[in-house]
C-alpha cells in the first residue's frame, strides 16, 4: 500500500515538473527589440546668457562700474516684462589684469581689475526676442551669448515620439517573427529611454521672425526623441 502510494507521487510530481518544463519552454520563445521615434514641434522658449564685463584700475571702481551698468540690464528684461524667475545669476567673476610685456608675456605688475557679471534670462514671449536683444545692447551689455531655443512643456511632442517609438518596436518584432515562421504574441515587458528633455538646439527649416528695429532671430524647430526597449512572445503561426 505505501509503496503504491510513492510511487503515485512521484508520477504526479513528475507531471508538475514537466508541465513546468513545458510552460518555461513556451516563455522562453521572445523575441526583444528597440524602437525609435522623432517629433518635432515649434519651441516656445528662448534663453540667452547676457551681462557686463567693466574695468578700471580699482576692484572697488570696476564693481560699482559693473553694477550700475546691470541694473539697467535689469531694468530693461523688466520693461520686457521677463519674471524674476526667469533671470538667474550665472556667473560673477573678478579677476587682476597685469602688465604685459613688449612680446605680450604677463608681468606680475597689476594694473587694474576686470569684473564679469552675467545672467541666464528665459524669454517666454518669442515674438519679442529680437526687440529684447535690442534692448539688452542698448541697456550696455556687451556679453550676450548661447542663444537656445526649447519647448517648456514637451510632454505632447514627447508622446508623439512615444507613440511612433512602440509602432517601430512592433514593426520590428513583426518583420523578425515573420522571417522566422512564427508569430508575435502578447506584450511582456516594455521600457523606454527619452533621448532628452530637450536640450536648446536649432532643428529643422528656420522661421525668421524680422521686426522693425529688432535682431532678426531664428527659432526654427524642436526635436524630441524617443527609444523604447520591447519583449514580446512567440508562438507558432495558427
């Protein structure tokens, strides 16, 4: 009696353990692929570094020089109705200048101070930006650069990108299995890698926005893209 009863379980053990066997050989059969996709969409927001640099044979003297010179920077990002919030101090520097010499080699003589005051200014209204320019020139800068362009909010550009990311990740899976006699099956595990929370960057064909008496600026086009990281089943085909 007892000895029927093992040998009874092990058969139903082994059954499991090939049922088990059977199921991990039907997981198995995957295939894992990337896809990309790109959208573009007009940028809706500019930054530009601006700010002053004076001298004067004084520290004290170029500071006050320097200083007075950026308040009317500010004054005029203001009149422009740029936010506090969007202009940030992004460098302040004070440096010796010293002699040179008759072949231009440095001397340890100082002769004056040289003072950098610079800002990081987002400029949300577009249409604007050649008459903001104009301005900071006019207001006496004489540092302005790093001009970029990008959108504040990506998220509907990147959802396109998205979308078009998981239709080549299929198109992909579908070409394989179909060279391979079999077919794609369930979705078992997607990821996905965004190239960037978009950097500022001139993409695309320029549109030049030219308003009398501004700097004609070109924002041409955002690009955002997109990878996603895909794992389907396989079956046979029915």
């Amino acid at each position: 009696m007892m000895k029927h009863l093992c040998l009874g379980l092990v058969t139903v053990v082994l059954f499991a353990f090939v049922g088990r066997l059977g199921l991990a050989e039907e997981t198995a059969r995957t295939i894992s692929v990337s896809g990309q996709g790109k959208a573009t969409g007009p940028p809706d927001l500019a930054t530009i570094n601006t700010g002053v640099v004076t001298q004067a044979t004084k520290a004290s003297a170029a500071l006050a020089a320097n200083s007075e010179a950026l308040e009317l920077i500010m004054d005029a990002l203001k009149a422009h109705r740029v936010a506090s919030k969007d202009i940030q101090t992004s460098n302040f520097d004070i440096r010796p200048e010293y002699k040179r010499g008759p072949r231009g080699q440095q001397q340890q003589e100082i002769v004056g101070y040289r003072v950098t005051n610079q800002v990081r200014v987002r400029v949300r209204n577009l249409p604007d930006l050649g008459r903001v320019l104009d301005s900071l020139v006019r207001a006496g800068s004489n540092q302005i650069s790093g001009i970029g362009f990008s959108i504040d909010d990506p998220t509907g550009v990147l959802n396109q990108a998205r979308n078009r990311a998981i239709d080549d990740a299929q198109s992909r899976a579908n070409l394989y299995a179909h060279a391979a006699d079999v077919q794609v099956g369930k979705v078992i595990s997607i990821s996905e890698q965004v190239a960037q929370s978009p950097r500022p960057q001139f993409v695309g064909r320029a549109m030049a926005m030219e308003v009398a008496g501004a700097v004609p600026v070109a924002t041409g086009e955002q690009e955002v893209r997109a990878t996603v990281y895909m794992v389907f089943a396989l079956k046979d085909r029915d």
